[in-house]
C-alpha cells in the first residue's frame, strides 16, 4: 500500500541522487556534456537547479517553502564558488543567476494552487480583505504584549485576585465566532 510516507521517502532518495549527479556534471572535468542532450549551459542549471527544488519541496513537507528556495540558490552560489577551484571550469555570476532564475521559476509555480484555493473560496473578494481575514496573523496582533517578567506593585494591585488557567485563557484567546 503507497502511503505519503513512501512518496516523501523516494522523493529524498531521488533529491540526494539528484544532488549528487548535479554536483558531479558541475564540477567534473566534462565541461559542455549538457549540449549532448541539446541544452545550452544556462538552461541545464535552470533545469538542475528547478528540478532540485520541485523534489525537495515533495522530499521535505514540512519546511517552508521559502526556506528551500533560500537553500537552492545557496547550494547554486556553492557549486560556482566550488567551480573556481577546479582546473576545466569557471564559475560565473550568469551561471548564478540562471540557478536562481529555475529556483524561481518552480517557486512561484508552487504557489499556483494556493492561488486557485483562493480563487474557488474567495474569489470575490480583495487579497487586502483575505489577509485581514487570516487568523494566524489576526491571533498575533491580538495578543497581548509582555511589559515585564515581574509585576510592579501597581500591576498587583490592579489584578483581579487569583483566576483559573481556563479563564485567563478564555481572556488571551476568545472564542472564535
């Protein structure tokens, strides 16, 4: 029985395999391999950099997507840094751009369902009045900040006496209507 565990289970073995083929080609002493498959240089690291991502993304489902992104471009600026110490290759900024241009090209494709979650429910409405409408961020600004770790007098004075858990609870996070 496939289960998503099984699907995130070969989507990091396919990510390290990747990885590691991606790292090889890059630094290896083929340089030009890539027109082999009729692919200018430029495009086989969109393509690389791209496709590590989409696996990731699949591979890791529990981290930020932004976070990923971040690490593939670090990864990318990694290998041209690398390159510079390697006698057949040379690393270059244009290099560094296209890995960024194909981590960018499957970020903003991850975010397509989002957009049409949001297009089937809400679709009638501003993305102003959708954020204002996100609870995450609406609990943060309700929340009250902390002034000191220990009470003044006053604040003493000013409390209610002794209250339940439950009740300053029900304070700190009203009932959702």
């Amino acid at each position: 029985m496939l289960t998503p565990n099984h699907v995130v289970t070969t989507a990091r073995a396919v990510l390290i395999g990747g990885a590691l083929t991606a790292a090889v080609l890059m630094l290896g002493p083929w340089p030009g391999l890539e027109q082999v498959f009729g692919l200018s240089d430029k495009a086989a690291h969109a393509i690389a950099f791209g496709g590590l991502l989409a696996v990731s993304f699949l591979a890791f489902p529990r981290m930020r997507r932004n976070d990923l992104a971040i690490a593939a471009v670090l990864l990318g600026a990694s290998v041209e840094v690398a390159q510079l110490f390697t006698a057949d290759r040379s690393g270059s900024f244009a290099d560094l751009f296209a890995d960024s241009l194909g981590v960018v090209i499957v970020y903003l494709a991850s975010h397509i369902e989002q957009i049409r979650a949001l297009a089937r429910e809400r679709g009638h409405m501003a993305f102003s009045d959708i954020e204002a409408q996100n609870r995450r961020r609406a609990a943060r600004r309700r929340a009250p900040a902390i002034r000191t770790v220990f009470p003044t007098s006053v604040e003493v004075m000013d409390a209610e006496g002794p209250t339940s858990f439950a009740s300053r609870a029900a304070r700190r996070y009203p009932r959702r209507v």
